[in-house]
C-alpha cells in the first residue's frame, strides 16, 4: 500500500487507506500481517519434523535425546555406533537395538564416531575437542565398559576419520590443524593449519597422503609421513569455504567443491587444475565411483540437485534430480556402493542411483526429519543411518532390479 503523506487532508483519503490505519494513523493492516507471518516463519524454522513416513528399517534405536550426528558399522556388521547431540555415543546391537556400552566422558556433542579398519578399536570424539580410543572386546563374556586405550584433548574438531588400512585415526579442528595418532602408543603428529578451520579432509588411497579443504577455499595436500605440504592449490580457484572434497581410485586425482557451485579437479602429483565446473549453489557433497569401469563422480547440492558427471568428458551425464523437486528436499551426504550412487537427504529419505543410467533404483524412509549421517557395510548389507530426529536405523540394501 502507497504511504499517505501527513498534510492529506482527509476527504482525499480512500475508505479502503483509512480501514488500513489503526486509531493513530500509525499502523498499517498489511504491515501486521507481515510481522504476523514473519514470526510464524520464525517458529516453523525452529524444527520441522514431518509427517510419518512409511517405515521401511528393520531397526530402530531411540536411546539418543536430540540429533543424533554420526554413526558407523563394525566391520563384521553386527555393532553399531552413533553419536549426538546429548554428549552420548553407544555402542548397539545391529540385530536387537539393545545397548552394549555407553560411551562416558564425552562434553560436548559427539560428531564423530568411527570403527578402525580392522575392528579392533572405537574411536569417539566431540565437539569441544575429546577424543577417546576404546579397545573392541567382542567375545560373549566381555569387559564392560571396554577399556579406554587412548584420550586426548584437542581444540575444538569438526571432522575425524580412521585410515583405511593402519591404525591411524586423523581429526580436523577449528584453528586448521589436522592431528594424526598412532593407536594405541598415541604418538601424535599434528599437520600445522594457517589459522583457519579445516573444513573436510579425504586419503588418497596410496595411504601417505591427505587431501584438505579450509574455510578460506584453500585445498592442500599433506604428506602424512613427513608433516609437510606437498601441494597446494592456487588460493584464487575457490572464493569461498571448501564444504567437501574426494580422491580419484587412481591417486592421480582430487575434486574439491564450495558453497558457489564451483568444482575444481586437480592433478594430485604437481597440483595443477585440470578442471573448473559450474553446477548450482549450495553445493554440499561430492564422491568418485571407486568402480575402474565407471569413472564417474557425483554431487548434491541442499537444494536437492543430484547430478553425475563423466570424469574424462567433465561433462554431466545424468541429471537425477533438479534443484526444488518434491522428490528430494536437498543432499546431506553421498557415498557409492557397487555401481549405485546413494544418497541422504533433508527429506529425511536415503535414494540410490543407478551410475550408468542415472535411474532412481531405491528408495528407503522411516526417518521424520533430515539424515545427518549413514554408512553401508557390505558383509551384512545393511545401510545405517542417523537423523535430526533424534533416531538411528537399519535398513536391508536391496536394489530394485527390472
């Protein structure tokens, strides 16, 4: 509505100008409806949970009070672990829900929970900076709680991972330092940052070397054995915060994405960019196809565009799902297995693709909020997954075949 200037005299004033003001002439209808529906919307951002969707897990655990943000799979399938915002990481029966150990100690909300390759250990850590490493006991008769073979106390984290294949496990902090322990002697290295938050971080699969991404756009390549840099891409190919970053089967290359869309492939031997692509903002995951015949990657953005691109070509190959479709409110996290790209969304479903076809060939609910976390174990072939909704599930991964 047009402002009414003060000197107006009144009979120039329409009926419907003057329904529109209140006693004083100060305040309009339509400017109280805005301010109404601008708290609402405020309310409604708090936490949407949404209605209940069919169920399709097999398990579900709900031991946690609030999200729960991350989880992993023993490597014999049987045990899970998940985490969360309680401060609280257990340790539960994949095939019963029922708690084998309640992982103490923990501060802050725990954002990181993860199985050495072997089994042999648990590693938890939260988000003030605690770190414990237990030791797996798994016979019948077992030590509870199982001991405590390692603790440490680093700044504030934001990522962790277990090495593939040595006893190894690498946290990222806020200040942009990467720690590297040896369990469980705990010799600790520490991958000095520039003072800016290590975003993500991913082994190239000749196990010595780690990609890195900061939340200044800088992407660096460490050698694991020697503390040092042996790369670093130019500081001008991201503007803005690096959210993920993968290495190529071939250890010849790394993709990095951040925030504006922009993907950026890189030689991993000299750091030389091989690629610059444009896919749409909000782009928040990114994983190569560990398949030698599918040289392929894929992407998600939190707008809900799914798309997979020909590495060779750097070219799109199948468009599987488009920014704002009501198939998929946006991608939290992607990982592939076999020929399948999967991903977890904030709609709080888990779908697959089929790589070469770009077809949707699963589709898994139960959660009623978005999936922060999930994992697949291949001996059991199950999918875990982890929710805003305060619970954790097991899912049977079966693809649908034509």
């Amino acid at each position: 509505m047009k402002d009414i200037p003060e000197d107006t005299p009144p009979s120039s004033v329409s009926g419907d100008e003057i329904s529109a003001m209140d006693a004083d002439g100060v305040i309009y209808l339509d400017e109280m409806e805005e301010i109404q529906l601008d708290e609402e919307m405020e309310d409604d951002e708090e936490y949407i949970e949404m209605e209940p969707p069919e169920d399709h897990s097999i398990m579900m655990f709900d031991k946690h009070i609030g999200s729960v943000f991350c989880c992993d799979l023993h490597p014999d399938g049987k045990l899970a672990v998940s985490g969360g915002e309680d401060d609280k990481a257990y340790v539960w029966s994949v095939e019963t829900g029922q708690v084998v150990m309640d992982c103490t100690g923990h501060k802050d909300s725990v954002v990181f929970v993860g199985f050495s390759f072997d089994g042999s250990y648990l590693a938890t850590a939260d988000m003030g900076g605690v770190i414990k490493v237990w030791k797996c006991i798994l016979e019948e008769n077992q030590q509870l709680p199982w001991p405590v073979v390692f603790e440490y106390e680093s700044d504030d984290l934001s990522w962790g991972t277990w090495h593939f294949g040595a006893l190894v496990l690498i946290c990222g902090a806020n200040t942009g330092d990467i720690y590297v322990f040896k369990i469980p002697s705990g010799e600790t290295k520490v991958l000095q940052g520039h003072n800016v938050k290590v975003e993500c971080g991913k082994l190239f699969n000749d196990g010595v070397r780690l990609a890195a991404g900061y939340e200044d756009g800088a992407v660096k390549v460490w050698d694991l054995k020697t503390s040092s840099v042996l790369q670093q891409v130019p500081d001008s190919v991201h503007d803005l915060r690096v959210t993920a970053i993968d290495t190529h089967h071939e250890n010849n290359l790394m993709a990095s994405i951040s925030e504006d869309g922009k993907i950026v492939l890189t030689t991993a031997n000299n750091g030389k960019v091989v690629g610059e692509l444009t896919a749409e903002n909000y782009l928040e995951v990114i994983a190569f196809s560990k398949d030698p015949q599918m040289d392929y990657f894929g992407t998600g953005t939190l707008t809900g565009a799914i798309n997979i691109w020909d590495v060779p070509r750097q070219m799109i190959r199948h468009e599987c799902s488009k920014s704002d479709e009501d198939s998929i409110a946006g991608v939290t996290k992607m990982i592939w297995v076999q020929n399948c790209l999967v991903v977890g969304g904030l709609d709080g479903s888990v779908r697959a693709y089929e790589g070469r076809s770009g077809q949707q060939c699963l589709m898994l609910t139960g959660h009623r909020s978005e999936i922060l976390d999930f994992c697949y174990n291949a001996k059991q072939n199950i999918i875990l997954t982890t929710s805003d909704d305060g619970t954790a599930r097991i899912f049977k991964y079966e693809i649908i075949k034509d």
